[in-house]
C-alpha cells in the first residue's frame, strides 16, 4: 500500500482498502483523535470477553468457553468473572495499563439479525435507516477551517457518509492478495492431476518459490489487511495536522455459524495484532486518542450444532487509548439463565451502544446533550455514559 501523506491529508475524508479491510479518515481541527473500529459479521461478544463466573456458562457453550484463567491456553483474567479470550494479548495488556476497558451486554436500539439492516442502523446512529453516518455528523459539528475530502480506493463506510462532502480517487492497481493466497489456491487442486502442474509452471514462471507452493502460513505474516491498515492510520492520526477522525472495518472472520472456536482464534489475533499496531502508529497522539470497537449484534447464548453460533443480539464492546478510564468492565452482566434470555436464546441488551458512542465523544470532544442529539436523532433515553476517560 502506498500512501503519500499530502495526499491523505488534502481534505476531510479519506478512504483505504486492502483486502476485505478498509479505513477511512477525516481532518478536523482539534487535537482529539477519535477512532471507530466496526467488525462486520457479528462478534460473538460472550467469546471475545467470557462470563467464565456465570454458572450457566458451560452448559449452554461447551467447547467453545475456554480453559480459565491460569490454567493452560486459558482465558486472560479481567476481575473474577470475566476473562478475555487468550487471542487478546495486547488487549489485555492495554486493560492491565489501564487504557483498555470492555463494555458487555450491548446493543443498538434495533432488534434486526439481519447484517445488513443491523450494520446500516449502527452506521447511522438509528433505529431505522439514515443517509448519513454519525460519525459524519461527528465531522459536521467540530471546528474545521477545511472542508475539502477524498477517499482512496472504495468509497468511504456510511458511518463516515453525510453532509460533509467527499471525493474519491482510485490507486492505480487492485491490491495484493493476502499473503497465503496461492498456497490457498495450490492447496485446493493438490489433487488434481491437470490444474496442480499448470499452477506450478505458471507460479514459477512468475518468480513464486516452492515455499509459496507449500501449504498456507499461519501467524500474523499469514493474516489479513488490518493490521497494514491500522499502521497506516496510526502514522496519519499521529500527524499534528493529520486527520482526527477514523473509521477501520474488517469483515473477515467475524460470523462464526460453524467451527467458532479456530476461526475466531484467529480472527481475534488478527484484530489484537491491529490496535497494537494503531498504538504504536499513534505513538505521542494515544493520550489524546480514543478508539471504539463495535459489531452490529451479538451470536446465541448456546453453540448450535456445527460448533458454532447464530445471529444474536447483545455483544460487546472495547473502549481504548491513553486517555481511557480502562482496567475494568462496563455494563450490566444480565446473566445466562433461560429466564434472563432476550427470547429465550440471546444474551439480554443492558446497553446501548448509543450511550456509550455519546459518553466518550462527550468526554473527547466536549459535545452537550443538544450536539448529541443531532449525531443520534431521537436518542434522549439513551444517556451519555460517564467516567468513560480519565479526568
């Protein structure tokens, strides 16, 4: 990926793709940095940060809870009951430091399991469809002498959609593929007699070693485009006269309907390898940075019968930066029994994701109740959440 910084910073937005990964920026005039990380698929939130304490755990997910903590490949302790998953290690981390904390039991103010109704509802900040993100609407309320936009590569998320204008300019050539990609490709006609040597002739003519034709990596060398594009948006919003506002989504790994445990092992890695790398692109900037990681719903309280899980309702989410009031977890646990079930099969919405977006940019960007309310129109029941960053 090349990025030239003049130009990523020419207007109020941007936008990056590589892979099924993409980031978009905005310019704006404050020293705040504000970050939304959006994991389309649904995170099953009860396996990224375990009730390990609920009784009922084990019995309705099985396999999928983890040893705990202490023991082998066990959960990383956050309290005493719960413990994320042992894929967060950064994380984890930033939550000892202090600058990481977990939100659970939250929700937007739909009901849909629908991914795309769901995604579009919390882009727009609504509980029905909007044509602009709230974020957008972040941009439109911050002082900013400048005005102009652009987005490189795919046209920029809904959340960053709006009244703030936005142009687009295309790179020059599609991007890599990721960097297991042909051992992927060799790896499915390894049985075939015609395919496999044509591949191995064409590879080879085109510089591929044998070690590309052996089977796939593993590790974060083999993983997807957000860690590249969390790297490039730290070193961005680290800029003194960088962009202060960014949107990062990934949708690889996410909607786990079978075989959740090894997929959303590395798909957490890969997650957990990319807020590190935001971090320390951000260097200086993390104090002055916050970063919200958010699904549109959770997965089933129960592990359905290809070990895995289907869409849900309530999840979590992940507060982060050095400014952040971290080190513990936020929410009300609704607990796991069949009568504390949403219908009988979800873990129960507490939260709304609304009052936690509306708490941290109140505390980062000073907006009122009146500002808030025009980035999330007809939200008044849903309250700013306090003691979100440090004094």
């Amino acid at each position: 990926m090349l990025l030239k910084r003049r130009s990523a910073l020419l207007g109020l937005a941007s936008a990056v793709t590589m892979g099924r990964a993409s980031l978009a920026l905005a310019a704006a005039a404050t020293q705040q940095r504000f970050v939304v990380v959006m994991l389309r698929g649904a995170l099953d939130g009860m396996a990224a940060v375990v009730p390990y304490g609920d009784a009922n755990i084990r019995g309705l997910r099985g396999a999928l809870v983890p040893p705990e903590p202490g023991e082998e490949n066990g959960l990383l302790d956050l309290g005493g009951f719960h413990g994320m998953h042992p894929s967060l290690a950064r994380v984890h981390a930033m939550y000892a430091a202090g600058d990481a904390l977990a939100v659970q039991a939250v929700a937007g103010p739909y009901r849909s399991r629908s991914h795309f109704e769901a995604q579009d509802f919390m882009e727009c900040g609504a509980g029905e469809r909007m044509t602009s993100g709230w974020l957008n609407r972040v941009a439109g309320l911050l002082p900013a002498a400048e005005r102009r936009a652009l987005a490189i590569g795919a046209v920029p998320p809904l959340l960053l959609r709006g009244p703030v204008p936005v142009g687009t300019w295309a790179p020059p050539a599609l991007p890599r593929p990721e960097a297991d990609f042909y051992s992927r490709l060799m790896a499915m006609h390894a049985d075939d007699a015609v395919t496999k040597p044509a591949l191995e002739i064409g590879l080879s003519e085109r510089g591929f070693s044998l070690q590309t034709l052996a089977p796939p990596q593993t590790g974060p060398a083999a993983r997807g485009g957000l860690p590249a594009l969390a790297r490039a948006a730290g070193r961005l919003l680290a800029a003194p006269d960088g962009p202060r506002l960014a949107a990062l989504e990934t949708a690889d790994g996410w909607d786990t309907h079978f075989a959740q445990a090894p997929r959303l092992t590395r798909a957490l890695a890969t997650l957990d390898e990319a807020l590190g790398e935001l971090k320390t692109g951000l260097a200086e900037a993390w104090s002055k940075t916050t970063i919200l990681v958010m699904t549109e719903f959770g997965r089933t309280a129960a592990i359905n019968g290809t070990g895995g899980t289907d869409h849900g309702t309530a999840t979590v989410a992940f507060v982060l930066g050095g400014g952040v009031a971290g080190g513990k977890v936020r929410g009300i646990w609704p607990g796991l029994a069949e009568g504390q079930l949403f219908e009988k099969r979800d873990l129960q919405p507490t939260t709304d994701l609304r009052s936690l977006a509306k708490g941290l940019l109140a505390a980062q960007f000073g907006l009122d109740a009146a500002a808030l309310e025009k980035v999330f129109p007809d939200s008044a029941g849903a309250e700013a959440m306090g003691g979100l960053r440090r004094a």
